[in-house]
C-alpha cells in the first residue's frame, strides 16, 4: 500500500496582542527569534519555520537587533523562515478593503526586501474570510491560500483542497486546515501520543483528502518557541509507522506539490466564509468594544478617503506627499487590525492600548491634513490677492452638486459667502456662536502689555448648493455683510420635518415615515431593544428566561427648519435591570435615555440619524430597530469589499446545529463595511453606518436591526447559550474586562435609505453622498485652535495656485472610488483605484490634463498595461490605475 505523506510544518501563530500587551509580545518575538535562528544554522534537518506569514515581526525585531539583519535576510532569502505576505493578520470582516490591500502591499514589499515573501494567503486564525481575499491574493501574485475558520464540512466535497473564488471570477488554490493551526504542537513519537491522538487526526485527515495523499500537520501554536526536537521526532515517527511518511516541511512545499497535477482537484468554494461548524467565527464580536469599532473607522476614513486622496492633489501643486507619515500610520493601523485587536476581545491594558493608537493616527492625519491645505489656501491666497477665502477639496473622480457643511469664523454677525465669479452661495446658518477674542500679550519699551482682543463668531453652516470640481477644490470668498444674507435655522412647534423624499412626524408617541417616491407609509419606523448580554468578550449570548424590552413611545424634543435643512430630536426611554443580578429578579432599576436626531437635507435621498446615550447599565446589548414593510425577508444584503453580498435572514443549519455539534451557533447576524439591508422588488430599505459594524434582518417583523453597541465585563466565559463548552481565548483564568461595560457618553451615526428597485449603482452612490470625501479650510487669524497645528509658523513651498482646480476626472456614475494615493515604489506616479459593484461589464475612462501616461497595473503594483482610451471594469469587480504625472501645475 502505498504510504500517505504528512507535511509536518512548524509554526509559530503570533498574536501581536491579546490578553497581554505589544511589549510583552515584542520581548518574547526577539528571544524567540533569536532562539529559532540558532536553532536553523546548527541543525540542518530543520528544513524550515514558517512565523505567521507576518512582516512586522521582521521590523519590531530589527528595531532591538538591527545588527541581525544580514543573518535574518539570509535565512529568509534561502527559505529557512517564512514571513509575509501580511503585514498583521487582519480581520477580514472588520476593516476597509483598502485596509488589506495595503496590509499585504506593505507585508509583501517587506519580506521581498529580506529575501522571500511566502506564497500564501496564509489564514490560520482570523474570525471568518473576506468574500474579496481570493481576488486580492490573486492580484498579488500569491497562489495558495491556506485557512481555518468558515466553511462547512458539505461545502468541501470530501477534499481539503479546493479552488476558492471570488464575486469578480478571480480565484486562488486553497487548503482548509480542518484540525486548526497546531493538532501537530506537541508532536512526538511514543506510543501514547501516536494511538491516541495523532494516528487518529491523520486517519480523519486522509479521509477528506480523496484526490491525494498529501496530508497537512500544522505543528505550532500561540507563541510558541522553535521545537528542536522535531527533526529527530520525524525520523523516529518514520521508524516506526508504517502507513505514513513524515517530513519536515512548509505551506508553499506542501501546496506546490500537492498542486502540481492539473485538474486533481475539482471542487470550487465561493464567497465569505464564515460557518460556525468547525470553527469559532465569534459573530457577534463585529459589536464588541464599539468605541474602538468607531475610532477604527474614523481613522480609515481620515487616511483612505481625505489625506491619501488631498495628498495625491499635492503631488501634481508641487507640495510633498507625506509618506513617511503615512507608513506611520498604516502600520499602527495594521497592528489595530489583527484578529484580536480590532475584534475588541483582549485585556483592558490592551484595548487602551489600542485606543491611543487609534487617537493617534486620528492626530497624525489631521495634522497632516491641517498642513496641506493651510499650504495650498496660502498659495491661493497669494495669487488671488484676497485674504477672506474658503476653500473646499472633493476627493472624488466625479464633479459635485450639492450641500456641504463647514465651519466658518466671522468678525460680524452678518456675513455673505459668494464664489470668485461674484455669485452667491445660498446657505443656512445651522449654529452660531460669539466667542471672546480674550487677551493677547504685546511687548512694548515699558515691558509686557495684555491688550483686549476683539471677539468673533464661529457659524457652523450649510451651503446649500456648491459645485465643485471632479478631485480637485473649488475657492469661496467670505465678505462682511450689513445685512443677514443667509437664512438661519429657527424653531418650529410642529412635529414634522421633510424633504422632497421623505417626511418623518410624530403623532402621539409614534414616530412615521412616509416615503415619497414609492408612496409608502411606514408607521412606527423606529424603535429601540435591549436584553441581557450573559456573554463575553468574544460572543454575544442571550440570558435564559430574559425578555426583549423595547421602547414604547417617543417624545419629541425639538423640531428646526430652514432653506436647506430639517432637524428633528426625539428623545426614548427604555426602563432596564441595572445588571444582570436585577435581570434575574427582573428589577427595572435604571432608565436607558435615548436621544435620536433625524437630519433630512434638500435634494437628499437619505436620512441623516445620530444616537446619543449615556450608559450606566452593564451586561447588556442595544440595538436600533428600522421597519422596512418588507414582509418576511428571506434574504439581506451587506456590502462586502467591492460588491453587495447575499446572506439568509434564517441560516438553514440553525433548526439543530446541536446536534450536529457546531462551534457555535450559526445566527443569521452579520457583519457590514458600509451598508446592509433588505428588498422584495416593491421597496428597498438600506442603513449606511460608521462604524456600526453588525446587524441582522428579523425574518418574522421585517426590521432591520443594528447593534449600537453591547456591554460585558469578561475576557471569556464558559458554557454560553449559543457557544457551548470551554471559554473561546484564555480559558484557565478568569480575566475580568470592566472597561468593556462601556459606562459613559456614546454617539452613533448612519443613515437611512429607501428606493423601489436594488440598485447597486443608487446604493453605492448613496454610500459616497453620506461619506461626503470633502475637507475644507478657511483662511483665517480670528479663531486659532479648530485646526491643530493653526498657530504654528510653517513653510510653504509654493508660492502660488490657481483657485480651482481638477486633477482628474472619471466618467462612468456605475463606478465608484475606492481609494487614490502615491504609488508605492513611483513617487512621480499616483494609484487610483475604482470598482464596479453591478453585474454589468461598465466601460471607463479617466480624463486629466495633468496625467501624461495611464497604466492599468494590479494590487501589487508591479505589472502595467498601457491604457489607450478607456477601460473596462468586470461585474463586481476593480480596477487600479497608475497615472504618471506630468510637471507641476
């Protein structure tokens, strides 16, 4: 009989942190690899060691040993220790697709200048996989992938190797690792070990491997350190099994030879993997720790869709792009984004951790944002000849109608704002404030003199109707005035607001949304719910005998109104047990205040809703509950990477994943990047969140549900309703997490969208109208400290700029932006990246007159293809482009 090959690899899984810290972590990675170098130059049967597929070990251990690099190139470039191709291991489903793209463009160039980045999408941890990974992996010539986590047995047709394909066509060989990362840790040779444990993983093993021999022993675990007797362990094992053949090896090895025959292996998986069969994929997790959720997506947004874009305008004014500053940043943001991190589910000395680090980049970028443009407003200024300017930058390829909030400091109350032909923007004064101008210090030959300063006023304004130009900024001129030339919002005592699609009114505690296109009246469109959280870091798990408690009615705080815009507060009451001492004698102790305001702007087809609360209630979740009138979904959608998915409002496998001894429960709650909803062909009820990142369609009411936020204060518990048996994480110690009861103010944003049809185009556009891809500044000397670095002295390296500008235009409205920035290895060229989310071939074309050269290349950046006239997107697909630039405006 022919034996059966086991690829026995050894590995360390590197959690940057958890329920220990980065500096923990960093001092065991220098003695660890140290150890494991020392290890490899003096045995020659250990072939190789795979270290988590993570560059970033490589620069947190040269930054304390930077005088092992040779000796740690040399070991990479022969193969012996396998890095990259990530940077961390992110959470797929938790962050911006532009997120692990750079993730990998940054892992890969690293581990490429040490010798060697791995050929594999190496998963082995991360809570559920990214309908988009094999596209990107493909994109960036990685052949293999290897994972754990998602998939149902059924789905692998009696092979653990299968091709995994992407919504665009793309696809990547991959392995599914059934037995996890380390059934081979504690791999020996004597006969206990091999009876009991081993012989029977392998007989499973081979089992659903029907079209090879081939097996795969992962062989490593939670920071590990090298196992220097596994060669020896090898050969021993060889002596005495007889159906097996173990050798020493790696990923790429095992994959390159058990693909080398074409057409083994048939089976083909498709989409997002995220089954709870085998595997843990923690669900619920999207909603834990919703404070770093939040800041993760502000700092996204700052980095992908304000600096990276305002900073590419730059390049082509003639200013620095600052990327150093960027690498700063996106490296801080990788390590935000490990599977542990970003999911919330560590210790709480690490969450603050990651919470400054967020605060960090949030400062970096608006730094950087504050130079740049007080830069470019300067050297309009000059040119101009005219001191009172405003300027607004659109980082999108497509030119702009519409509002637009800013912020404007006035020396008088009355004040107009018009555009440089001599035009009047129409605009709403939202809030105006007087401020004290206080005292400034002047040095005069009799010493220091405190001199009055006059005041002034900061309006926070809505310009009604601007154009501005495709990536590009557009100037405003700000002149005092002796009259109001502006409307400014009022109250009004009436329970009403509307717009030309919607209008929202209150009638006797009940608050009903009529929808004007499709002439639908949804009655008590909104309410609140909140049960008990008897879970963990990790899960939600709902309490035994605990029932729902929704909001009843809403009282109505405030209506205002003007040209532009309609605001409505309301306000809710949930009374709530206090804990879940109160939740099991079901004492109402503490009273759950909600305040919602609903924004509806003209010429805008979504609505604006913000949530704040104070929390004072723990061991509980809350979510926002939307009718959509669509009875009895069957199906939501959710935006994942480039394109809308399709999920079950009902998992089929729920009626008795008990007895089929799941991992944990397979609830229909789902994870988002922007945007979920429901349709039935007659309406289509949509939410566009930040930083909201869970919700579920209710099958049985028709609403939509988001979870705000939930509250617990355990790292891990066992036994949970919906995920039996041991603590998920640590589960030998209790670690109490009372920071993640989030006790204090929260603020949560989204906005609604209704239409007939699903539209991905009208979806997805909806997404851009919310996000708005806009910074602005004024030039200014009345009001210091709105911009962060405002009363520093700075250079500008030009001296003047013309007052509007466009660096280029795109010119297909079904195709949408997804990111702009320096390319990586070019500093004279710009990447741009645009997606196309229809089941439609769409036709592209970019037009500038400061591009010389257009290149369409992939995610690595590296192969180019001339672009003649126009290109062509594939449905649910992407394209980068690489513009060279020409010489400076």
């Amino acid at each position: 009989m022919k034996k059966k090959k086991v690829y026995v690899v050894p590995h360390s899984h590197w959690d940057r942190e958890w329920y220990f810290t980065l500096e923990d972590s960093n001092l065991l990675l220098v003695e660890n690899m140290d150890w494991l170098m020392s290890v490899m130059e003096n045995d020659p049967d250990y072939t190789g060691y795979v270290f988590d597929a993570q560059s970033s070990l490589i620069d947190e251990y040269l930054k304390i040993r930077p005088e092992e690099k040779q000796r740690l190139e040399r070991m990479i470039g022969e193969k012996k220790i396998f890095v990259g191709p990530w940077y961390t291991q992110a959470d797929s489903l938790l962050v911006n697709k532009e997120s692990l793209i750079r993730n990998l463009l940054y892992g890969t160039r690293i581990a490429e200048k040490m010798g060697h980045s791995m050929n594999v999408g190496y998963l082995p941890d991360i809570f559920g996989q990214n309908t988009y990974l094999p596209s990107i992996f493909n994109e960036f010539e990685i052949e293999y992938s290897v994972l754990q986590r998602g998939i149902y047995t059924d789905q692998l047709n009696g092979d653990l190797n299968f091709t995994w394909k992407s919504p665009d066509g793309k696809s990547v060989k991959a392995n599914n690792i059934y037995f996890g990362y380390g059934p081979g840790k504690f791999l020996a040779a004597d006969d206990a070990y091999m009876e009991e444990r081993l012989l029977p993983i392998l007989e499973k093993i081979a089992d659903m491997n029907k079209n090879t021999d081939n097996l795969l022993l992962p062989a490593g675990g939670d920071q590990v350190l090298v196992r220097e007797h596994f060669p020896k362990t090898v050969e021993a094992l060889n002596e005495k099994d007889e159906k097996h053949e173990y050798v020493l090896s790696d990923y790429e090895a095992f994959m390159s030879d058990t693909w080398n025959q074409e057409g083994r292996f048939t089976n083909e998986i498709q989409g997002e993997l995220i089954a709870t069969q085998k595997s843990r994929i923690h669900n619920t997790i999207r909603s834990q720790r919703y404070d770093i959720k939040k800041l993760n997506d502000i700092a996204e947004e700052k980095v992908i869709n304000e600096l990276e874009p305002l900073s590419s305008i730059a390049i082509a004014l003639g200013l620095r792009y600052p990327q150093a500053w960027l690498d700063e940043m996106w490296k801080m943001l990788f390590d935000v984004h490990a599977h542990d991190s970003i999911g919330g589910c560590n210790s709480d000395d690490t969450n603050k951790e990651i919470v400054s680090r967020l605060k960090k980049v949030i400062r970096f970028a608006d730094g950087c944002l504050n130079l740049l443009k007080k830069q470019i407003t300067q050297a309009i200024s000059k040119e101009l000849g005219k001191e009172s300017i405003f300027v607004v930058f659109h980082l999108l390829p497509a030119a702009y109608e519409g509002s637009r909030k800013v912020v404007l400091f006035t020396k008088k109350k009355e004040f107009l704002v018009r555009d440089l032909e001599g035009n009047q923007v129409m605009m709403d004064v939202l809030e105006q404030e007087y401020i004290s101008g206080g005292k400034t210090i002047v040095v005069t030959a009799e010493g220091e003199k405190e001199v009055e300063a006059p005041g002034y006023y900061r309006n926070e304004v809505l310009f009604r109707e601007i154009k501005l130009p495709a990536m590009g900024y557009e100037t405003f001129e700000i002149v005092d005035s002796k009259e109001n030339c502006y409307q400014a919002i009022s109250t009004l005592n009436k329970c009403l607001i509307e717009n030309e699609q919607y209008s929202i009114h209150e009638d006797y505690g009940v608050l009903n949304l009529y929808i004007k296109a499709i002439n639908l009246l949804i009655t008590d469109f909104i309410r609140f719910e909140n049960v008990a959280d008897a879970g963990d870091s990790y899960d939600f798990s709902p309490l035994k005998g605990d029932k729902e408690i929704y909001s009843k009615k809403s009282q109505v705080l405030s209506v205002k109104a003007s040209a532009g815009v309609e605001i409505m507060e309301v306000e809710h009451i949930l009374e709530v047990p206090a804990d879940l001492d109160d939740r099991n004698t079901g004492k109402l102790s503490k009273e759950l205040v909600i305040v919602t305001r609903f924004e509806l702007r003209k010429g805008e087809d979504i609505i604006r809703v913000n949530h704040e609360l104070e929390n004072n209630v723990k061991d509980h979740r809350v979510r926002v509950l939307l009718q959509t009138t669509v009875e009895m979904p069957k199906y939501s959608f959710g935006d994942q990477g480039f394109s809308l998915i399709q999920r079950p409002t009902v998992n089929p496998y729920m009626e008795n994943w008990r007895e089929l001894k799941f991992a944990e429960a397979p609830v229909s709650i789902y994870p988002l990047e922007n945007l979920a909803g429901t349709s039935n062909g007659d309406v289509t009820a949509a939410v566009i969140t930040k930083g909201i990142k869970e919700y579920q369609v209710i099958k049985e009411t028709g609403e939509l549900a988001l979870t705000l936020f939930r509250s617990v204060g355990l790292l891990g518990r066992d036994n949970l309703e919906w995920r039996p048996g041991r603590a998920s994480g640590i589960n030998n110690k209790v670690v109490y997490t009372p920071d993640a009861q989030l006790q204090g103010k929260m603020k949560f944003e989204y906005a609604i969208h209704f239409s007939k049809e699903l539209k991905e185009s009208q979806l997805f556009s909806a997404v851009e109208r919310y996000r708005e891809h806009s910074v602005c500044f004024q030039k200014q000397a009345l009001n210091t400290f709105e911009e962060r670095l405002d009363r520093f002295e700075i250079p500008y390296p030009v001296s003047k700029l013309p007052s509007r500008f466009s660096l280029l235009e795109a010119s297909n409205k079904c195709v949408f932006f997804s990111s702009m920035k320096r390319a990586h290895d070019d500093e004279q060229s710009i990447i741009i990246r645009l997606f196309n989310p229809s089941s439609d071939e769409q036709s592209l074309k970019v037009t500038s007159e400061h591009v010389k050269l257009i290149v369409q290349t992939s995610l690595n950046e590296k192969d180019c293809i001339d672009v003649k006239d126009s290109v062509t997107i594939f449905p649910k697909g992407y394209v980068t482009l690489k513009l060279v630039m020409k010489e400076n405006v």
